[in-house]
C-alpha cells in the first residue's frame, strides 16, 4: 500500500513521504520536498534512520502484504509507514530522544525507544549481511544469516538472493537451498526473482529433480523465467517428453509461454523427433500469437540442415523476410557450414557474396567456417585468401582462423611454412592458444624433431599458455620412441608438479620406451605404480612389457604377465600372443613357437593372414 501525505496535511514536526510495502530493500531516498522510505514493519513498531545527521522515525500502521513477528519467527504480515520524524537527534545507542506516542501508537516513550532500538539494529544487520556477501564472503555470510533470524530479525531478500547466487556459483547447491529455508522461517516472503535463482543453479549442475521439487513449492507464482529455465535443462538433457508435461502444467497456471518458451521446444523437438514436428510446433506458436524471432527460425534452419536436406534449408531462408523476419549473420552460417560439409564450396563462395551484397557483414565465425574447410580439403592457398579478405570486412582473424592452417602446414610435412604462420599470427596480435601448440608439438614429435618440441614446451607458461595433459603426452611419447626416456621421465616429474595427473597413455608412451631401450626392470617398476595410482593398465601396456621382457630372452616371466592380464580383465589382442611366439623363438625354441602359432590361429586369436609376418620375423 502507497500512503502519501498531502503538503497541506502535514503535521508539525513530521515529514512527506511515501511507502511501498513490497519492496523489501531499507532505503531512505530523498524525492524532493518528500522523503521515500521502502520497508515493511509490524504494527507499533518504530524504526529510526540517520540520514545526514537528521533523524527520520518510521512509524508503522495498519497491515499490508510485508512482514510481521509470529512466535520464534515471522510470518507474511506488516504494516505501512504513517510517519517521519522530521528531525530529532539519535542519542549514541541509537534511541530518539523526546520522543512521545499519543493517541493511536499506544506505546510508552520506553516501549518506542526500544522498538526504534530493535528495528535499528535488524537495519544494521542487514547492512552487515550485504557488505559479506558482495565481499564474495558467503560462508561468513551464512553464519551471519543465521544469528540474525535466531535474533528475530528479518533478513533483506535482496541480499540473501545474492548468497544463493553465490553459492550457486559454487556448485554448493544444498547451502543454497539452506539459505531459501531460513528465508522462509524468518517470516520474509521469497520473491520469484530468488526462486529462479535457485532453480537456475539446481539446473546448471544437472539436479533437475530438485529444481522440480523448488517448483512445486514456491510461494508466490512461478512466472516464464522459471519455466524457460526448467524447459531448457530438460531439453538439453533428451527429456522433451517431460518437458512437455512441465509446459502444460506451465498453460495450467495461466503462464503464458514466450517466443523462448517454443524455441527452445522446437530446438529439442527438431533434434529428438524431427524438423516436421518442429514445424507443428512453430504452427501452434503463430496461432497462439506469438510470433518467432531469428533464433526461432535459425534452430529450424539448422535441424533442416542436419537432416541432409540444405535446397529446402536454402529455401527457407529466402522465405524469412516475407514472415516478418530478417536473417542474420549466424542464418548465413548456418547455411554455409552445411554447404562447406557437403563439398559445395562453390555455392558457399556464391552464398557469402549473396550475404555481402545484401548488407550482412560476415563475422568472425563466417570466415573461420570457409578457412576450416578449404584446409581440411588441402586447399591451402586458398584458404590464406580468406584470411588476407578478412580485415576488409572489419574482422580480425583469431586463434581459429589460424589453426586450420597450421595444421593443414603440419600435416603436409611443411614445418617452415607452419612456422612462419605461427609467427605472423604472433605479430598481428594474435596469440596461439594451446591448441596451436599441441599441433606444432604433434608435428614436430612425428618429424623426429623432439629437441624442438622440448624447448617449445619449456617456453609455453612464459606465453601466457599452461601445457595441458595432452600437451605433455605428446612430447613425452616422441622422447620415448626416440630413445630419450630420461628427459620424458624429468618431464613426467614436471607434470606431477603441476598438478597434473599422468594418465595411462602418458604411462603406455614411458612404458613402450624403456621396453625398447631395454630397460625392463625401470618399465616394471613404472608398471607397479599404475596399481597405487589407480590406473588401469591396458592391452597396450601389457604389450610394451612383454615385449621388454621377450626382449631380454625373459619369456617365462612375460607369460607370468599374460596370466595377470587376463586376471585382471584385460582383454589380450593379437600383438600380445605374437609377441609371445616371436619370444619362443628368439630364445631357440623355434619349433614350439610354431606349433603355437598354429594352434593360435585354428583358434581364431591370430589372423592366417598375419602368420606369415610373424613366421619371418620367426
């Protein structure tokens, strides 16, 4: 309820204002010759404020939709402000001095002292609890939410919104909802901004039947927010069926869907059940009156592409501007990236000049769709043209629209040119990411030009660009199979003091490395690690130390390896049982090896096809 005092009404002593009930947040703001005072209070009750050295005094009235005190908490009730104490001076405990209720506030000059005292201190409180939370310190903040209703004090829902934000954040999801429940007991009335909040992050770590269960419970009507966020995380979870059911229940409460209600359904329909019920679906949007947008017809474009169906994709973008709609430049995209997929880069060309020509500035991605294509299909000059075309257009290539090339430069075996790419792309501003590095380093491994790759690798974090996991076991696997395992274990340490944790193909590369340096007591003691880690060793690792220990005329001992790799459920593959054979044989028992072979292959373990290579090698 709004109560305003007219400027001819005026008491002595008392100052304009005006009070909205709803808001929940303390804020004493000056509307020229009034004073808006935004708060709810119980009835009697009195709350000072020091604004400018002045002192306003709160009284409450009759009841409205606010806050009130119930036993141990406060339930839904309060009051509207009659009146502002036009300037008194606070003592130092925060008390009005002077001050008289007559006639109506029942209260004596002690009572209203104390109330005003009370309400000063829940204003303070709340003023300590927002400072915690946007200081990011939400476990203070918890703690400090929690005396504060144990007080009686009603906490600011503003405030506590931004905790359940935060937590949120962190994926502490349970706090969150902690939060919301003390709301509730407290007796503040949870608005449906706080509810959307919670359901969001229920939504965004996966526990859709929570965010469910958040829905069903809410005290004030859920509106097309809470429902779009609902509909997208069931959608994006292949739950199209039960998000139906969430939009009927949705048309049940008289909230009427949104052009992002339907797109997101259409999207998840096209993707799920096909573009023809996406389209029924667009058909019941325009009936119901509301209209689609470019997201709306960019999805079914899309599902229209994906169907292998891009002339009648092609068609419904010319149809777009005659529904009232226009395309943009991911519509074009879209169209681009299905032609470039299925070979017609000629119609793309065409179609990118078509864009041009009707004043859609092709972006960033446009360029990098073309680049992308042109290198996979080894068309690399052309595909520098592009690049070169790019700031013409005003965009300015990135990470992406170097990379293809890079790789494409790698993959032809021409190291200079992938080089001086990768140097050009430097002096323009652009720096590699780690995916450059990874297929400079891939390259450059493969090419037997390790050292390069270390001393790469040993720059990367000066860079700016922290060596990944895969990073390392690129460069690891070339140092073994150049017979440099010393420097792929010091870079294995390395990786350990980073924090990152070795995986078993970086242990499979080290493993296949000391095996063929001979270093099979090293490879083993390597092997027993993996159990304490908790790595499972695969066909591949058992392969490397069988062939160490065949290598070493060890053969007793790698059969010993076979028994434990089919104990442990690891399946054996034909290199395993070859490795075996070729190990008879290299310890003079050339006959046995044969007779096992052939008994291997009558079994079906080893191909026919394979014998002769094994009986050469024999």
């Amino acid at each position: 309820m709004d109560l305003v005092v007219p400027v001819q009404q005026n008491l002595e002593g008392f100052c304009l204002f005006q009070s909205d009930c709803r808001e929940n947040s303390r804020k004493i703001q000056p509307l020229g010759s009034k004073v808006s005072v935004r708060a709810c209070f119980t009835i009697g009750s009195v709350r000072v404020f020091d604004e400018d050295k002045s002192c306003f005094l709160v009284l409450s009235g009759e009841k409205c939709n606010g806050w009130g005190r119930k036993e141990g908490f406060r339930k839904k009730r309060g009051s509207s402000v009659c009146a502002i104490l036009k300037s008194e001076s606070l003592s130092s405990n925060g008390h009005v001095s002077n001050l008289d209720f007559k006639n109506g506030g029942g209260s004596s000059s002690n009572s209203s002292q104390y109330y005003a005292s009370r309400n000063f201190e829940e204003y303070e409180s709340n003023n300590n609890l927002r400072r915690l939370v946007r200081n990011g310190q939400l476990e203070e903040a918890f703690r400090f939410l929690e005396n504060m209703v144990y007080r009686g004090d009603i906490p600011d829902i503003v405030h506590c919104t931004s905790m359940i934000r935060g937590f949120c954040r962190l994926r502490n999801t349970k706090k969150a909802t902690r939060v919301l429940e003390i709301i509730e007991e407290s007796g503040a009335v949870p608005d449906v901004i706080t509810y959307n909040v919670l359901i969001r992050g229920y939504c965004k770590v996966g526990e859709i039947d929570d965010a469910l269960e958040i829905l069903d419970r809410m005290s004030v009507a859920p509106d097309v927010v809470t429902y779009n966020t609902i509909l997208r995380s069931l959608c994006d979870s292949g739950k199209l069926k039960q998000a139906m059911e969430v939009l009927q229940r949705q048309l049940q409460r008289e909230c009427y869907p949104d052009v992002i209600t339907y797109t997101i359904l259409i999207e998840a329909t096209c993707k799920e059940v096909g573009v023809g019920q996406g389209m029924k679906l667009l058909d019941e949007m325009r009936s119901k009156g509301c209209k689609p947008d470019v997201v709306t017809y960019n999805v079914l474009i899309n599902g229209i592409c994906k169907e292998g169906r891009l002339n009648e994709a092609i068609k419904f973008l010319d149809n777009m501007p005659s529904h009232g709609c226009q395309p943009n430049v991911i519509t074009y995209n879209i169209i681009l990236r299905s032609m470039c997929s299925t070979g017609r880069w000629m119609d793309a060309e065409k179609l990118l000049t078509e864009m041009v020509r009707k004043g859609f500035s092709p972006s960033v991605v446009t360029f990098n769709i073309l680049i992308n294509f042109l290198c996979r299909k080894g068309l690399l000059g052309r595909a520098i043209d592009i690049l070169e075309r790019m700031p013409q257009h005003g965009c300015t290539p990135n990470s992406l629209s170097y990379n293809p090339l890079i790789h494409g430069f790698c993959q032809e075996k021409k190291m200079d040119r992938a080089i001086e790419y990768l140097e050009i792309m430097v002096s323009r501003g652009c720096y590699p990411d780690i995916v450059t590095y990874n297929t400079m380093l891939t390259a450059l491994c493969k090419d037997g030009k390790v050292d390069i790759a270390v001393e790469i690798l040993n720059q990367l974090s000066s860079k700016g660009c922290s060596p990944v996991l895969i990073t390392y076991n690129t460069v690891i696997d070339g140092l073994a199979k150049m017979g440099k395992t010393e420097s792929a274990i010091t870079l294995l340490d390395e990786m350990r003091e980073k924090n990152l944790k070795p995986d078993i193909i970086t242990y499979s590369s080290l493993l296949g490395g000391l095996s063929r340096e001979g270093k099979i007591e090293e490879a083993i003691k390597f092997f027993r690690d993996l159990e304490e880690l908790g790595i499972r060793p695969n066909a591949v690792t058992y392969n490397s130390i069988m062939l160490g220990l065949c290598k070493a005329r060890r053969t007793d001992r790698a059969i010993d390896f076979l028994v434990n790799m089919v104990a442990k459920g690891c399946k054996p593959t034909e290199a395993t049982y070859t490795i075996l054979v070729e190990g008879l044989a290299f310890e003079g028992l050339a006959k046995e090896a044969l007779e096992i072979l052939n008994e291997l292959c009558s079994m079906g373990v080893v191909r026919r096809s394979s014998a002769p290579q094994v009986l050469v090698r024999i």
